[in-house]
C-alpha cells in the first residue's frame, strides 16, 4: 500500500496548474481596478500631518482603523502613512525622553513633528530604523489593478 509521501504529482499537471492560475490572476487583475480590492464597508480616513499625535491615535482608534495616510496641506499631497508601530515608537521615545517634555508638549506634539524627528541624524528617534526616501505612491480608484502592478514594479 502507498502512502502519501509516495505519491508524486506529474510535473505536467503542477506546470498546467500553475500556467492556469496565473492566467486567472492576469484575468482578474486586468478587468478590475483598484476599487474593486476595497471592502465595501471600509473606511477610508486621511489625517492631516500637522494634527497632534495624541488626536491622530484617539481618531483612529474611535473608527477602528490601524493605518491612515497622511496628507501635507502645505505641500497639497499625500506624504505618507502612519500606522500602529508608529505610535508605539512614539510611546517608546517618550518613556526615553518624556522627562524633559512638558505635559503641554506631550499634547502638542504633531505627527510632522515625529516625523522630523525621526529623519533627522541627531533627532530623538535615532534608534528607529529610518524610513525610505522614496516617495509614496498612490494611484485613483479607478486605476488598473495591473497597471498599478506595473507602475510599483518599475519603481
């Protein structure tokens, strides 16, 4: 009697499978566009980078969001994203240096403020990993789900 370990697939039929899957996703991604891949009920919420940390994480806590981009009125664009390990390292340098900081300073402080901070070399969040230099990207809801492929390939 054999057992499932002695069962070999055809390499045929795992190289038909694989070459019909793709095309399903070919299919899929070239007749449905990026609005297509949002939930109905999803929430969409864009925080501005000059609001207080303390704000943004009530904002998205009370709409049950973990992660939202960021929009620089000053620049008129998206920025960014801020999300769940953001606050948490904000949390972490404030236990670090929050001894100094006023309480008004906690409250204060905005999202442009921690972002500054944690690209400058000398800034207070040195011990973070920097983030990448390059810009966002984003794309209407009305994109092609396979250009947009194409689009973060070529970048």
């Amino acid at each position: 009697m054999m057992g499932e370990a002695d069962v070999t697939v055809p390499r045929m039929a795992v190289n038909e499978e694989l070459i019909v899957s793709r095309r399903r996703l070919s299919d899929y991604l070239s007749t449905h566009k990026a609005y297509d891949l949002l939930p109905q009920s999803g929430k969409v919420l864009a925080l501005d980078v000059n609001l207080p940390v303390k704000q943004a994480f009530h904002i998205l806590y009370e709409q049950g969001i973990s992660v939202a981009p960021l929009w620089d009125f000053d620049a008129g664009s998206f920025v960014g994203i801020i999300t769940a390990m953001d606050f948490i390292l904000i949390l972490k340098e404030l236990q670090n240096w929050g001894s100094s900081m006023s309480q008004e300073e906690h409250e204060t402080r905005t999202i442009a403020y921690w972002k500054k901070m944690k690209s400058q070399p000398s800034g207070m969040l040195d011990c973070i990993e920097k983030q990448s230099t390059k810009p966002l990207i984003y794309v209407s809801a009305h994109f092609g789900n396979f250009e947009f492929l194409k689009v973060e390939l070529w970048l």
